[in-house]
C-alpha cells in the first residue's frame, strides 16, 4: 500500500501540473546520511576515477571523505596498483554512475589538490561511504575534522572483516611487534600502548619498551586541537589494545602520524 501511495501521489503531480523532480527516497535498506552534516550541493556523477574519487557532469572532482578507496595507477606509471582497486572503482561505478546525488560536508571541503571532500547521498537515500564500507570496497579514514558518523563507518567496516568479504579478503592488519609493518604502505596497526607521552608539545603513544626502534603513534600539536574537540584524551589509549591506520614512515622506527581521532580506536583484546 505504501509504494503505491507513493506513485499515486507521483501521478497527482503530473496530472495537476505539479513538479516533478528526481525522487529522494528514505533509503529502503542501508543507513542514511546523518543527518548533522550539511547540505552542499548537487551533482550527477559522469566518471569514476577510482574506488573513492568521482567526476561529476561539469567536471568537478569529489573526493569521498572518511573512507579511502584501495589506490588504482595506470598502466606504466611508477606506482603499483593495490591488490582490489580496479574490483573497488568498478564497484562505485556501477552504483553512481549517471545518477544525480546529494552532497553533504564538514569541515574542510577541499583536499590539496582541490578536489570537493564530501559525503554523498544515493537517490535511493543510501548514504554511499557506508555502503561502500560494509560491502568490503572501502576502509575507513577520516581526515581531521571528519568524524560525523564515523562509529557507524567502523560498524560497517567490522562488518565486512568479518566476512571477509571484497578489500578484506586480503588482511591488511599487522601487529605493532610485527616485522611486517611496512614504510610506506597504508597500514591497519594494532597493539597495545604501553605508555603516552608528550614531548615539545607534540604526543606519542608508544607501542614498545624503546621508542627508538618500536612502532609509535604521533599525534601533532595541531591534531590534538581536534582530539580535544571529539572529548578524546590520547592518554585514555594507555594500557588498551588499540588499532591506528594511515600512512607508515621511518621515525627511528616505524611510525603512523594521527591527524585526527578517527585514526585510532580501542579494540577488545
């Protein structure tokens, strides 16, 4: 009775001339964009890059924001593409494609290469990041300032590890005492943190008894700004089995630097 009424009242439309425009259903399953985030815009979707980046009609980039897509490179080019990237792109495409969607925003809106950082609603009311995410397609990455709905995001991403479906179906999780952290990758770590120090302003959790060879996450003194904005106290973390993502670099040891608290959350052991 429900979708008829809902054609009938289409038909309605069109009979007494009313409008008729693109119709923005409540998502019949998945989540919907939360509803804190801000309206910004329009768009229908006429390219997909990649698994996390779209081209709308009249050329404008939109980067996904809170989640990141595994990295697809061309042919020849000097870097490799990781393992289910083009799996990932043709994934997005398939499901906005040539579709007219909603954009939502926090926080910053632009990346470095000017790209509009959004989130994005599907006509059917899905909020994307989290199909995405629970289908296996995506992890979650929030940038600084980018944490509205990022407990459902985790939710949905335990959800496809578990299932070790699509992305997971290749682990991308190493220990904090593993020889298998790897400088320069994109990496999921988990340890337990056995102290939190601050130094110079800046705040480290160390995940081993010698911070000169032992993995550690840092947190700038800018980021800690935003961990005090979420009510996150990076020594809370002291002694608790955590997860930390992001970029590995060389800092004595290996090394995650935390831009925000999205990027860490305690686990059960």
């Amino acid at each position: 009775m429900v979708k008829m009424w809902n054609w009938l009242t289409v038909i309605f439309l069109v009979a007494v001339g009313g409008p008729l425009v693109t119709p923005w259903l409540m998502a019949a399953s998945g989540m919907t964009v939360p509803d804190t985030l801000e309206k910004c815009g329009t768009a229908t979707v006429g390219l997909v890059k990649s698994g996390d980046t779209l081209v709308t009609t009249d050329g404008l980039y939109i980067q996904l924001a809170s989640i990141k897509a595994p990295e697809l490179w061309s042919e020849g080019s000097d870097y490799v593409s990781w393992p289910h990237a083009a799996w990932a792109r043709d994934k997005l495409e398939r499901t906005v494609k040539g579709k007219m969607v909603r954009l939502f925003c926090e926080g910053e809106t632009a990346s470095f290469d000017g790209s509009t950082i959004a989130h994005v609603q599907l006509p059917s009311g899905e909020w994307l990041q989290d199909l995405l995410v629970e289908r296996g397609a995506a992890y979650v990455f929030p940038r600084r300032n980018h944490l509205t709905g990022i407990d459902r995001l985790y939710a949905a991403e335990d959800t496809a590890r578990n299932q070790r479906i699509g992305i997971w179906q290749t682990t991308n999780i190493v220990s904090a005492d593993s020889e298998d952290i790897r400088t320069g990758w994109f990496q999921i770590v988990r340890g337990t943190v056995l102290n939190v120090a601050t130094v110079g302003g800046q705040t480290f959790l160390n995940f081993g008894t010698d911070w000169r060879r032992d993995f550690t996450a840092e947190i700038p003194a800018a980021a800690l700004r935003s961990f005090k904005k979420a009510d996150v106290d990076p020594s809370s973390f002291q002694l608790k089995q955590v997860e930390v993502r992001g970029w590995v670099t060389w800092k004595g040891g290996p090394h995650i630097m935390l831009e925000g608290p999205g990027q860490i959350r305690a686990v059960s052991p």
